[in-house]
C-alpha cells in the first residue's frame, strides 16, 4: 500500500512541464518535453534576433538534432540556475532553427545518439521576436538620441 501510494505521488511530479506557448511577455519558454528552455536573444546594439537553447545534457555539446536536422552549436552560457545554452554556431545554423520555430508547431531537439527528446512549442514564436525587436529598435533609439 504505501508503495503504491509512492509510486502515485510521484508520478504527479515530472520533469515534463504543461505546454507553454510564446507571448508578447515572455521571450523564454520550458520545453513541453524534456527538461530544457528556448529563448529569444536580442543583441542589444544590432537588434538582431537568435534563439539559444538552454538543455539539461551531461555533457558538452557540438552538434544538436533540430527536427532531424544536425545543426552545430557552440556553448553560449549558463542562467541562474546553471542550465547551459547553446546557439547555433554558423549563420545558416541560426536561420534554420529561426525558421523552425517559425514555420512549424513544435521543433524537437535532441543530441544526436541520445534517447534524450526535448520538445517546444513554436505557438506565438513570431509575434513575440516581432514584438522583442520593436522593443529593442525603440530602446536603441531612444539611447542613440540621448545627449
């Protein structure tokens, strides 16, 4: 019996998280599979925009699945809590995984050999980087103007 009730309680806590889709608040998301986090980056002095993604992997990674397709990365840092994020490190890399997120409604990420599946939903993607280079083209402005 108690067992059995451990086994219940624990089920009713998963790393999986509810899905969550883009918003014109929100420029970071959890993964609706796996432990992981995709974020819109905006380079504040060019306003251009990339996603980074933050994974729970145990170990250094060089090459990610994006919807079956290998993309190289390269590190980029780590948040608050020491989840690593990686960027794609050639342009082209960047532009695929932007268009993923913008064309489809979930991009599937894993490392390639891996059983690990992290999934996000690309719901609201393109209104919100729309809306975070707005904000950041205004923001420069508003600097630039400045005396």
């Amino acid at each position: 019996m108690n067992k059995f009730l451990l086994v219940s309680l624990l089920s009713c806590f998963s790393f999986n998280v509810l899905s969550e889709d883009w918003s014109l608040e929100k420029d970071i998301i959890d993964a609706t599979e796996g432990y992981g986090l995709a974020q819109i980056y905006i380079n504040k002095k060019s306003c251009l925009d990339d996603v980074i993604l933050g994974l729970l992997v145990f170990k250094d990674v060089d090459v990610l699945s994006i919807n079956n397709q290998n993309v190289r990365v390269q590190y980029f840092g780590r948040n608050n809590e020491g989840l690593p994020f990686y960027r794609a490190s050639s342009s082209k890399g960047r532009l695929f995984i932007k268009n993923e997120f913008t064309q489809k409604l979930d991009v599937k990420v894993q490392v390639p050999g891996k059983s690990d599946l992290f999934t996000f939903s690309a719901k609201g993607y393109l209104e919100a980087k729309k809306e975070k280079v707005r904000t950041c083209i205004q923001n420069r402005n508003v600097l630039e103007s400045a005396l």
